[in-house]
C-alpha cells in the first residue's frame, strides 16, 4: 500500500514540476529507499504511545488494588489477573514470579518492582512504587496519599495527551505546508509568457532533486517530533543544572565587574580607531558594543538567573510531590530528610543546606525562609512557610493545611509542565516554515533561468 502512495505522489509529481523521466527515476529511487526509514520513525511513535498507555492503565489499577488489598504482592496479582494481554503485563508477570520464587535474603519486594521500572522508566511509577513499598514496610495513611498520586497522574496524563494531539495537528500542517510549497514551485513552469519552458533547463532540474531531498529531510524531522518517549518527558532531572547552580552561588561580583571594565576600555579602543579612520557605521556598531561589554556581568547574571528559576519552577513541584507523601507518615524535618534521596539535582545544594540548619534549629522559621532566597520565587516561598505551619501547627489544622499545599502544588506542577512540553514541541513551527524557504530557493532559480530564457528569446528576435 505504502509503495502505491509512494509511486503516486511520484507521478503527481512527474506532472506538476514537469521532471525528465532521468529525475523523475532519481527521485523515485530516493524516495523508495526513504519509505523504510520513515517506517522505523512510525513503528517508533506507535512503541511509544503504547508504552504511555500500558503505564497509565498501570498506576490506575495498582493503585486501586493497593488501596484494596493493602499489601503489593496482593496488588500486583490482582493488576495481573485485570490487564489486558501485552508488553507491560509481560513484565509484570515476570515481577511477580520474581517475588515468588526468590528465597534469599534480597529485597524481594524492591527488586521485583525495580524490574517493571527498568522496562517502563517514569518517575511516576517510581514515585507510586516507593510508596506503597513504604506504607506495607511503616505503615501510614492511604487515602489520602492515593487521591494525591491520582489526580496527579490524571493531570499528567492529560498535559501528555494534549501534548500529542498538538503535535499530530502540527505534523499535518507541515505535511500540508510542504505540499502547498511543491504547488507553488510548479506554478511558474506553467507561466503563460511567449510558450516558455524552463523544465528542460538542467539547473531546474537538480534543483527540483535537492528540493525534494530537504522536503524529505524536513518530513523526517517533522515524525521525530511524534515518535518520541513520552515516559522519558515526565519530570526535570536534568544534572547539568547542579553545575549551573554551584557557578551561581559562586559568583565574584567584583571579579567580574573588572573583566566589564577591560573589556569595555578594549572595546572603546576599537571604537576610537574607526572613527579616527572615518568608519562611521562600524564605529557606531563599536560604541553599542562598548555599552555591552560595560554591562556584561548584569547581562550574564540576570541570563543565569531567568534560566535557573525556570529550571527549578519545573523541578519543585515533583520534590514537593515526595514531600507531601512523607508527610503522610512521618513529620516535616524528617521528609526532608528522605527527600534528599530523589531530590532534582537544581534543588539539591539548598536542601541539603536546608536540612543541616534544621537539625541545629529545628523550630525556627529562618531555614525555610533561606530556602531558594536568593532567585525570589513566589510559589516556593509560599510552599516553605506551609511545611513550617505544618511542622508547628495542631493535628486538627494540618490535615487542612496539607490539603492546600497538595492543591497548590498540582496547580504548580501543572503550569510548568504545559510550559515545559511547549517550549519541546516549539521546534515544530520553524519546520512549518522550512519547505517555504525551500520553495523560494527553487523559486529565485526558475525566475531567474525563466528571465535569461526570455531574455535571449527577446534578443534573438
């Protein structure tokens, strides 16, 4: 089937950029030697969509079964006797003979999950393991921390689905928009001036091949964007971010407002060199760049700073996630404290900052208040002097308290996901506009073969 869309939109082709029937084999060729590559890329998206289906069906039916039976072996056997042949019950089954026939003194329990993990890498399924791991060893509340993990994992689900559905919108118009530019590049081959065909000219005809090789490229690019992990896009853990953090901190002012200086005085330099030679343009272009250089320290530490405080509104909404499940067992310092084990890199200099004070001042509000001071960031403030309130507050007000934090804190996570899927998918609008820059490529060519064509046909007559 594929080869018979294939070969048509080969002929289409044929009659609408007028090939000779040497490029229309050329193109041909190209373009049956590409249908495997883009089978792989759908193959791919299809692998890839499941997969984030299978974990979905997953964290519901678990976490429903363990609200149930309150014990996960219980649970997994009953996910397993619900599921729907396929990969993940696969695994599952696999997980579940693992916790039956193994005897030693191993974590049985840990292990076996770890194995649906390493198959299915999502911090939610992490997050949902560690938990029930945690409520079956200790003990705790259950109700509560499920509806939490619920109403996150639909709101997770929902931003990937959404995420999906704007970039299949995105793939058609790019699909449309290379159509639309192959239309256009055939309009000025039918140009009703003096019975002038500029197909023939070698020229036209190449670049019809290279045309159509970028087009390609462009629908490559374009499917890449589709066939993505959607499991490998849930949360921020990017490590990178611990090194740019450390250099923040680090930052000489002083230092650094001498390096402005020098360059600045070399800078100036320059500028009064091409104004001495009578360059005016390149000596205005020099005294901005005077001012830059002048500058350049507020410049950088201001960029530093925008991109770490994106960073972390992306990252501390999932560490507070871990947080609000401690609490539902164990007091605020001591949540801490175990957060330390998964904490986002960008977070984890000022927690553990965070939870050395706690231990010298246990109830002062000063180390929440320290907390993540030094980039101002509203919802964080907010959400440290909650875990205070709650760490002092009354039984009776806390069970309320950490109801707002959870409820702020999905809006939180929320926000900075869509945000986060967004700027991953912007990508897609400058593909949109790519075959237009091919098109106008093809275009100048023809027009300017098309003018010599009538050019010579003028002077000849």
């Amino acid at each position: 089937m594929i080869y018979l869309v294939v070969l048509s939109a080969l002929y289409a082709l044929h009659l609408l950029l007028k090939l000779h029937w040497i490029t229309t084999v050329v193109i041909g060729g190209f373009l049956l030697l590409r249908i495997s590559g883009h089978r792989k890329w759908y193959k791919k998206k299809i692998v890839y969509e499941r997969k984030f289906e299978e974990v979905s069906e997953y964290l519901d039916m678990l976490l429903y079964a363990f609200v149930k039976e309150e014990k996960v072996e219980r649970a997994l056997v009953n996910v397993d006797a619900a599921m729907v042949d396929g990969p993940m019950r696969g695994v599952l089954q696999k997980a579940i003979d693992h916790m039956h026939m193994t005897f030693d003194e191993t974590d049985v329990m840990r292990d076996s999950l770890q194995m649906i993990e390493r198959e299915y890498a999502c911090s939610r399924i992490k997050n949902v393991h560690d938990f029930i791991v945690h409520v079956e060893i200790y003990g705790g509340a259950i109700e509560r921390p499920v509806e939490l993990l619920l109403a996150d994992k639909k709101r997770w689900e929902q931003r990937i689905c959404g995420s999906m559905k704007e970039r299949r919108k995105m793939f058609v118009d790019i699909v449309m928009s290379i159509a639309a530019s192959l239309l256009i590049c055939g309009m000025i081959l039918y140009l009703p001036v003096m019975e002038i065909d500029i197909s023939k000219n070698l020229i036209s005809q190449v670049l019809t091949i290279v045309v159509v090789i970028l087009d390609d490229l462009i629908f490559t690019r374009a499917q890449k964007y589709l066939a993505i992990d959607w499991l490998a896009l849930d949360g921020h853990t990017d490590e990178a971010d611990a090194k740019k953090i450390e250099e923040y901190y680090r930052y000489d002012e002083r230092k650094e407002k001498r390096l402005s200086v020098v360059l600045a005085v070399v800078t100036a330099a320059g500028a009064a060199a091409a104004y001495y030679f009578g360059y005016q343009l390149m000596t205005a272009a020099a005294l901005l760049l005077v001012a830059l250089m002048a500058n350049q320290h507020r410049v950088g530490r201001a960029v530093a700073r925008k991109t770490l405080v994106r960073s972390i509104k992306c990252a501390f909404p999932g560490w507070l996630m871990d947080i609000v499940l401690l609490l539902q067992s164990e007091n605020v310092q001591v949540a801490l404290q175990k957060s330390q084990e998964h904490v986002p890199p960008v977070l984890r200099r000022d927690l553990d900052i965070l939870v050395g004070q706690l231990e010298m001042e246990p109830e002062s509000v000063l180390p929440y208040h320290r907390f993540l001071k030094s980039f101002q960031i509203p919802e964080v403030h907010s959400a440290m002097s909650m875990l205070f309130s709650v760490s002092m507050g009354n039984s009776g007000r806390a069970d309320r308290q950490i109801g707002e934090l959870i409820d702020r804190n999905l809006e939180m996570l929320d926000v900075a996901e869509k945000g986060r899927l967004k700027n991953l998918s912007s990508g897609m609008y400058l593909l949109f506009l790519a075959p237009v820059l091919t098109a106008s490529l093809k275009l100048l060519v023809d027009m300017a073969v098309f003018m010599m064509t009538f050019l010579s046909g003028a002077g000849l007559g």
